[in-house]
C-alpha cells in the first residue's frame, strides 16, 4: 500500500518506521527539520558547542517503555537526569526546591513558618488520598481538581504554591485552566510516575547529546529517500479509491492511505469541510494551546537562592496565569558543563533580558479537561475510517510516549506490532 504520513513528531516518525516494514511510507513534514517537538538547538558559547533541548527533553524507565525500544533499537545513548521542582513565589516571598531535606528549606524562614509546614502535611495527605482513590477507582475521581480539592479541604498554600504549579509545568497548561482538569487523569498520572511518593520514583533521563540524536540515529537507519521536509500540505480529500493530499503549490499526490501525525486542530483543519460528523467532534474537542519558548542565560528567572534552583522552576509571579510560566534549568537536566546557565523559558518572555536570549520558539500542547477525556475515548469511530488514520501525543497524557503510543496503535490497525 502507499501511505502519506502528515507530521514529523514522534508520532510520524515511529508511524514511518514502523508501516514502511509492509509498505510504502512517505512522511511529509511540514518544517525544514525532522522531529516536530524534538527541537534540539546547537548554541555556541566561549567557542564551545551545546546542543539544548528546547522541545522534548525528558522520558523515564518506568512509563515510556514504546520509547525506550524504539531508542534501543536505534542504539541511542541516554543518560540519568534529576527531576527537581522549585516554586518561586516573590510576591508571598516564598521560595522552596522539593528535591531534598535541604533545599526544601534553601529559603531558611520556611522552618519557621506554620503555612509551610501546613503546605507540607497537605501534600502528605493529597498523596496517602490520591493513592487510595485510585486502588479504589472511587467516583469522587469523576471531580474536577478544583472541586476535589475544596471537597476535602485542601489548603490555598498547598494548592497554590504546590498542586497547581506543579500540573501547570507538568501538562504546560495554565494556572485557570488547571482547576478543571479531571481528577482521575491527573491523579493516574501522578500515580504512575511516582509523583505521590516520596520515595519509590522513576529513574529520569535524557538523550545524551541532545534528543535530536535520536532523530538522526533514525535517518541514519532507515535513509532520506522517503522524507519529504518543508511540506506546506493545504488540504486532504478522501475518495473511494483512497486519499488526495493537496500542496500548496496546487500539486497534488495519490495514496492508498493517510495517517495524521499532526495535531488534532491540524488534523482537523487539513480535512476542512471534508470532515466526517465524527471527525469535528472528537477531534475538534481536543484543543492545543501554544507555548512561546525561549532558550536563554539569565538566571533571574531561576530561583533567588542557588539552592532553590531545581530542573523545573515554576515563577508564580508572572502575570501570565493562562499558560505555564517555568523556566527549565538545562544544565542540570541536560548535566552540561558550561561558564553559563543554560535556561528554557515558558511563556514569560519579557522577563528576559534581550541581550541573553539565544532563541525563540513555539510549540502547542493539548489542553486537558472532561471534553478532551470523552473524544479520547471515541477514538475508534474515526481511526481506520474513510483511508484515514490519526496518531499523535493528543490521544493519551500528551508526552512523548503518548505519541510514541498512539503511533503503534495505528501500526497495529495495519497488522503491524511492535
Ligand atoms: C515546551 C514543551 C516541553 C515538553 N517536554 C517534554 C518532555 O520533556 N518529555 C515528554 O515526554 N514530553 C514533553 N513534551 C510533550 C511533547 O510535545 C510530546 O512529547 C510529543 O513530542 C508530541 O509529539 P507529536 O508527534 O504528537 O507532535 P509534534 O512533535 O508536535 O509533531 C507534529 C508535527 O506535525 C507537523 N505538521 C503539522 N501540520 C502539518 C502539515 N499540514 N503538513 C506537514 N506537517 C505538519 C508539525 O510541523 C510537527 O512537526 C513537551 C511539550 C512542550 C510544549
């Protein structure tokens, strides 16, 4: 069969690998580079080279077992990292780094402050229930974590400068839209990837050298020949023959089937009015937000105190409370050694001094609420339906095993397993 795959992300890429064992796969990708969220960009710096991740940065042993083989078969190197999160909060003069005893207590007033202490023992309590729920499946689960939290009585302090904070970084999403996230898929999440432990967590990494190895570990096994980069795709029309991809150039080309790698709004707009009934309505219930991200070197977006400075640090003074507004510490997650502080900043750009910037980006992330979650379900009404197949991170948490997933969903529709 000929297959176009519409998107470079994880989702095209694994799709591409894996349908090109039975037939033939063409991947059209609309940028001028292959990897779509892994965006690696090499900086110099002294007349030395980084290579910083400014996209996908990191994965664990625990719940990214699709990507952990797909790496291993490409022979990629990864390498440990430390998943640290700080909260800055200027206004409240409260800062705190979660990661151990001491850098809990960097800023040396929080020992004596109770709203601290009280903080703490709400997100014991948070972790002891959310674990119980979930063994349970209780239905309280079917609440929205604003709802669930005032229910049972969940401090401001804790919600605000821990819970909130640490789902918006999480999901990049904003501190409004976190309330209405739905508890069971949060509390699943932060189930599964250890985070209502205080021990007993995944083992964090990253790909050595950047993640955009990983991508040319691909190129380098499978060859070019059936890549097609800066693709400007206008629309696709389906027949009963199969699929009619447009390009912008007003060129068209024929294949048997489509797979959509892209985001659901891409997927969606790319149909157009050729859209089925089902295909407007799951996927135009799956909304993206974008994300504005740069890469620079002023660590005044980092904590005050050095020792507060985690992997992840979220800034709740930002006017922004629409989107994440967290600045991720390269060097540590990416364990570079360098006479600057590589940082890469969500959504709080003019708090950046101009002469540090060294890039700008955008990329879009799912928004997560009870209208995501039900179109998530009626995947199958659309999947394999009219030549036409959709995968990307959207159809589960939105990481980058969730594309890596959807994608062998979609191999598996063609007899194809992995
Ligand atoms: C700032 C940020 C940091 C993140 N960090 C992590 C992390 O550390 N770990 C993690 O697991 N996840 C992380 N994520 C989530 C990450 O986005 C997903 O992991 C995943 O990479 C998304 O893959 P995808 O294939 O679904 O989409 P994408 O990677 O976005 O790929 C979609 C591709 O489709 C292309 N495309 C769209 N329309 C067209 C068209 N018409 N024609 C041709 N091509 C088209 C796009 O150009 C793009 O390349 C992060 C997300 C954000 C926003």
């Amino acid at each position: 069969m000929r297959i176009a795959v519409i998107g470079g992300g994880i989702s095209g890429m694994l799709s591409w690998y894996l349908l090109q064992q039975e037939h033939q796969v063409t991947l059209f990708e609309a940028n001028d580079y292959l990897g779509g969220h892994t965006a690696t960009v090499e900086v110099e710096v002294a007349g030395q080279s980084y290579a910083i991740d400014t996209g996908f940065i990191v994965f664990n042993d625990w719940t990214y077992p699709v990507f952990n083989k797909f790496i291993g078969e490409l022979g990629v190197e990864k390498l440990d990292t430390e998943m640290s999160f700080s909260v800055k909060n200027l206004k409240q003069n409260l800062e705190y780094n979660g990661n151990t005893f001491a850098s809990l207590f960097a800023q040396k007033r929080n020992i004596l402050r109770p709203s601290f202490w009280r903080m703490l023992a709400d997100i014991v309590r948070f972790n002891k229930l959310g674990k119980q729920l979930v063994a349970a499946d209780h239905p309280d689960l079917d609440l929205k974590l604003g709802e669930f939290l005032q229910k049972y009585k969940f401090g401001k302090g804790m919600r605000d400068n821990y819970l909130l904070p640490m789902g918006a970084a999480i999901w990049s999403a904003g501190l409004t839209e976190m309330p209405s996230f739905p508890v069971r898929f949060f509390l699943r999440f932060f189930n599964n990837h250890g985070l209502l432990n205080l021990a007993d967590r995944p083992q964090w990494a990253v790909i050595k050298g950047g993640s955009k190895r990983y991508v040319d570990a691909l190129l380098n096994k499978v060859g070019t020949h059936n890549l097609r980069l800066s693709q400007q795709i206008s629309s696709v029309v389906r027949n009963e023959q199969g699929v009619i991809i447009h390009f912008a150039n007003g060129t068209t080309e024929q294949f048997d089937k489509v797979v959509f790698a892209c985001h659901s709004d891409q997927a969606l707009a790319l149909l157009g009015n050729n859209a089925t009934t089902d295909e407007q309505t799951i996927l135009g219930a799956i909304a993206y937000q974008q994300n504005e991200v740069v890469l620079h070197t002023d660590t005044r977006l980092l904590p005050q105190r050095r020792a507060a400075w985690a992997s992840w640090n979220y800034n709740l003074d930002a006017t922004e409370r629409s989107r994440a507004t967290l600045t991720y510490n390269m060097n540590i997650l990416q364990r570079l050694q360098a006479p600057v502080t590589f940082c890469v900043t969500l959504n709080n750009s003019t708090a950046i001094a101009t002469d540090k910037i060294l890039g700008s980006y955008r990329y879009a992330h799912p928004v997560y609420n009870m209208m995501t979650m039900a179109a998530q379900l009626k995947r199958n009404l659309i999947n394999g339906q009219n030549h036409s197949y959709f995968c990307g991170a959207y159809w589960y948490n939105g990481f980058h095993e969730d594309g890596a997933r959807s994608a062998v969903d979609v191999a598996a529709m063609f007899g194809i397993q992995y």
